[in-house]
C-alpha cells in the first residue's frame, strides 16, 4: 500500500480543496463517521456485530446455531429497567434467512430470545463438571429456620472433612513452592544460563560447520534415521567404468602393462595395419623389379662407376 493509500484509509488524507473551517473530513464528505454502519441511525439503528450467547434452535428450518456464531444485527433501544438501558438485536439467520431478535434481561443478566428462535436445554451434572451447585432461592429462605441450617452446616462440615486431604495436599504443594522466593529466582536465572550458554555452542558449532541455522542436539533417533539413508554418488559409477575399460583393453597393447581406453587401442591397430600394408607393397616391387630408383640415386650410382 502506497504512502497515499494508507493515508486514505486512516482518514488522515486531507484533500486540496479542504480548509479547516469546513470542520472535519466526514463533514466535508458529507457522511457519518460510522459509515455504513449508520445507515439506519436516524431511525434509532446502529448495524453492529452481535455474538450469539447460547446454542439456539433456528425457528425456520430447524437448525442449531451454535454459541459464539457472529451476525450483523441491528442494535436499538427498546426500552428501560430503571436507569438501564433495554437492547434489541435483529438478525437474519445464515441458514435460512429467518429473523430472529433478542433483548437483554438486565434484571437477570440474561438475554432473552423474543422472536425466530429458541434456545437450546443443556443440563449439567455437577459432579460431572467438576463445579460447585449454588443454593436455590427456596433454600435459601430455609437457612433462616435454626434446625435446617444445623442440618445444612453438618452436612457442609462432612463435605469438608472429604475434601480435607486433598485440599491440604495442594495447600503444602503451593507453600513449598513459593515459600522461598530467593531459591525460585536462582533455579530459573541457573536454567537460563544453562540454555544460553547450550544455544551459543549449537550457534558456533553451526558457524564452524559452514551452516546459516542453529541445529538442535542430536538424538539416538536422529542417528537411527541417518544410518538408513543412502545418498547417491559417482563413485559406483566411476568405479564400473573403469574395470569395464579395463576388461576390454587388449593385454599386449603397451609394454608398461598399462591399460588404456578403447579410443587409443583402436587408433593403434590401425597404425600397425597401415604400416604391414606398407611393408608388404614394398617387399612385392623388389621381387617383380618394379622398384625404380630416384634420379639422383641413378645419377651418384653411374658417376661412381664410371670412377
């Protein structure tokens, strides 16, 4: 994104033609800073994202929409419970378009589902949840009867009792580990220094190895696995074509006893060919008299002779 562009989109770009007694940009522009969020808003709408609170059954097509599915809903008021404020939130159902509205229950901290769907019943064990059960309102009213609160308090008593040991036991977990502060903060700046000075062996050993990474501390693992890998290299290769030369090369060929390639094998048995042709054609003319010697061989044999 370029200078201008970025400018634009955090509204900070200020045209040409603007002055500062024209007030701000949206002024300027002619709209709302909320944009199209606030389409609406003459009407007392304001578009926002609502986060469903609860599994809901979609009152269209029968689906589920589960907790924490977003929407666009439209926000307004609805009206009071003493000085707070009662919203109403209406949205389209992504499965079918239906629409639903919720309201908030300031009175019980809740929100309610007025129209286009219902909410889903999940029931809980307590002992499954692993939570603690809050007393009910008629209980509640009980405590205030002397014989129902002792018989409330001894069953609490016994509960306590129950879970006694293991609550002593996390309690002497907690004090042993922070009850010496100094102890604490000297095992960790220890481990600290342990692993920085381990992570600068690993950096230049990767240094001297000619490697721009850091590698990690090997493993039985890591060698296991290293043991199995074969790479592939020329050395096979050179290896076969050397003893293939080797087999093919003629045994008489030099008197070194070395061997060597084809090419000039080959190059030798023709010179030697070449050289039999010629001796032989030349042995055939002596024999035949068809041998004539040069001129300046006839020449120096009769000045000889006539010496």
């Amino acid at each position: 994104m370029s200078s201008l562009a970025a400018a634009r989109a955090d509204n900070f770009y200020y045209p040409p033609e603007w002055t500062p007694n024209q007030g701000s940009l949206n002024k300027f522009h002619g709209q709302h800073a909320l944009r199209e969020r606030a389409r609406k808003l003459d009407q007392g709408i304001l578009i926002i994202r609502f986060e469903m609170p609860f599994n809901v059954w979609c009152g269209g097509c029968n689906s589920m929409i589960a907790k924490g599915v977003r929407f666009n809903a439209e926000k307004k008021q609805v009206g009071n419970y003493y000085s707070t404020k009662i919203w109403s939130f209406t949205m389209k159902s992504p499965c079918c378009k239906h629409q639903i509205v919720i309201q908030t229950d300031p009175k019980n901290c809740e929100y309610v589902i007025i129209s286009g769907a219902q909410r889903k019943t999940e029931e809980f064990d307590v002992e499954d949840a692993e939570t603690l059960e809050l007393p009910a309102d008629e209980e509640r009213g009980k405590l205030s009867d002397p014989f129902y609160r002792l018989e409330h308090q001894e069953a609490d008593l016994q509960k306590k009792k129950e879970a006694e040991p293991r609550l002593v036991r996390l309690q002497k977990m907690s004090d042993t580990r922070h009850s010496d502060d100094y102890a604490i903060n000297k095992a960790l700046r220890a481990q600290l220094r342990s692993q920085k000075k381990r992570v600068a062996e690993e950096e230049s050993a990767a240094r001297k190895s000619g490697l721009g990474l850091r590698l990690l501390p090997s493993s039985g693992e890591d060698a296991a696995t290293a043991s199995h890998v074969k790479f592939r290299s020329k050395f096979e290769k050179n290896r076969k074509d050397k003893r293939a030369l080797i087999k093919a090369a003629s045994i008489f060929s030099g008197s070194s006893g070395s061997s060597g390639s084809s090419i000039s094998n080959k190059r030798q048995l023709e010179l030697e060919a070449k050289r039999r042709k010629i001796n032989a054609g030349t042995a055939s003319n002596l024999l035949t008299g068809a041998f004539k010697p040069s001129s300046w061989s006839q020449s120096s044999f009769s000045s000889s002779r006539h010496k």
